[in-house]
C-alpha cells in the first residue's frame, strides 16, 4: 500500500478536525493508522449525506463505498483507507452485517424529510450514528464492548455539528433545525442561511436541546474512544456557552484550546485506556 497516498488522506483528516489534534500525541503508530484510517472513512460516508447537493451523485458514492467495503474485507481493497483498516485484525474480526448496516443506513438517510421536531430529529438520525458508533467501539475495544454510550454521543455530537455548520447546510437545501423549531421562530429553511433575531434565539433553543442530550448520553453504559471523549468535553462547553452568548453560532464555532485542550486531551486518553484496559 503506498504510504503516501494513506498520509495524504490521515492529513486531510486532520485538517479538517484541528480540535482533535492534541489527542494525536497519545496514539502509537499502529494505533494511529487503525483509527484515522475508519475516523477519515466515516467521514467520507457523512459528507456524501450532508454535503453533496446531488442525491444520486451521493447514491452512487454510497453504493461503491459499500462494494469496496465488501472486496476490502477479503483483502481486495483498492482504497488507501479501505486497505489500511482492513489490515487490522479487529476490523477484519467484525461481523459483514456491522458494515453493512451503516452503508444502508447512510443510503436512508438521503432520503430523510426534516423532521418534524427534536425528538423526531434524533430518531431521524439514529440509525446512522447508531451504526457507525458500533464500528467505532468495536474497533478500539474489541466487538463485545457496549456501543450504547458511544452512539448516543455520536447523535448528539453529529447534530451538534450541523447546527455549527447551519448556514452552509443551509445554503446546500438542508435545515439542521426541526420544523417545530423554525415554526417557533418564524424561520423558513432559506432564512436559516443569514443572521438574524430569530435565528439566534432558535440556535439558542436548539442548543440547550442538544446540551440536555450529550448530558444524557454520558450516564449510558460502554467506553469512549479518545477523539470521542475529547470530542464530548468540547462540545459539552460550547453548548453551555451558546444560549448566553449574544452570537450562539460563534460561540458554537469558536475552539478554545492551549492548555484546556491538552487538559481535555489528557483526561479523555486516561478515561480511554481506563477502559481499555481495565
């Protein structure tokens, strides 16, 4: 496999998740290509549902993802990232149906009518994150640890993503906002995409939603990954700051790092090897 065509790909994932980087220095090598190698996969799949305008240019990526999943598991991979996670004996451990299930669920998901309210939003959602959280445990924990926890993180944090990104999805068709959200406020689907009153107060409502959420998830049973639990802490103090902020969306985008970071960092690896060896 050539080295520099599975960097290029680490690279651009690392990129685009500056947050994460301080939990870079508490990988080993081996460790490093097993899990950036899915992180920048799962990636691929959540950018062809959320950021390609097209549904059958989206469709089509889907599907090939799913055949190159299926030739990658017998050591046919052609995909840089396909051939490094599968020379991993855990993901090569993994059940085909585990697979399988997050490649269907991301193809449902582009389908998907906004949802009616919060609630129906995180059902909506679940199917994916759900899926992809059990691929994500599995492999930095071995296919009987408890997926529980990750995935109701995975939810909250995936939806927390969008509402950072509302004017982008907006701009793309896309309203990361309930329907009963926007029907309070006054807003429409193409308001979402320039600042105002009311979008401020509904990134706010949508904000104290998500935070009750993560909240919630972290009293279920199963381990976090690093860059799940580091992911947890950010986003936990983001949300607590957008409803008093006078611009929710900045606050929501803004990443404090320096020394917090690497205190977060720090914590989140001790909580993960605690759990991986126990």
């Amino acid at each position: 496999m050539p080295g520099d065509a599975l960097d290029a790909w680490v690279q651009a994932w690392r990129a685009r998740h500056p947050q994460l980087e301080p939990a870079w220095s508490f990988l080993r090598g081996e460790q490093r290509i097993r899990f950036v190698a899915f992180e920048a996969l799962r990636q691929e799949w959540l950018d062809a549902v959320f950021t390609i305008r097209e549904p059958q240019v989206a469709a089509g990526k889907l599907q090939w993802w799913g055949e190159e999943l299926r030739v990658a598991r017998t050591g046919g991979g052609r995909h840089p990232l396909t051939r490094a996670l599968f020379d991993d004996a855990r993901a090569r451990a993994m059940p085909a149906g585990d697979w399988e299930r997050a490649i269907a669920a991301a193809q449902l998901a582009l389908d998907a009518a906004p949802a009616a309210d919060f609630e129906g939003q995180l059902a909506q959602a679940w199917p994916l994150q759900a899926a992809l959280a059990r691929i994500e445990t599995s492999l930095w924990f071995g296919i009987a640890a408890d997926a529980e926890r990750a995935g109701r993180m995975a939810l909250a944090q995936h939806l927390t993503v969008l509402l950072r990104n509302l004017p982008q999805q907006a701009e793309r068709g896309h309203a990361p906002l309930p329907m009963s959200l926007l029907a309070r406020h006054g807003l429409d689907a193409a308001a979402l995409a320039a600042d105002s009153p009311a979008r401020r107060a509904a990134v706010r409502d949508q904000a104290r939603d998500l935070l009750r959420t993560l909240d919630a998830a972290a009293s279920c049973d199963g381990p976090l990954t690093l860059f799940r639990g580091l992911q947890a802490r950010l986003d936990r103090r983001a949300l607590r700051r957008a409803p008093a902020a006078a611009e929710p969306l900045r606050a929501l985008q803004e990443y404090r790092g320096g020394m917090r970071g690497l205190l977060d960092a720090w914590r989140a690896a001790r909580a993960w090897h605690a759990a991986a060896q126990p």
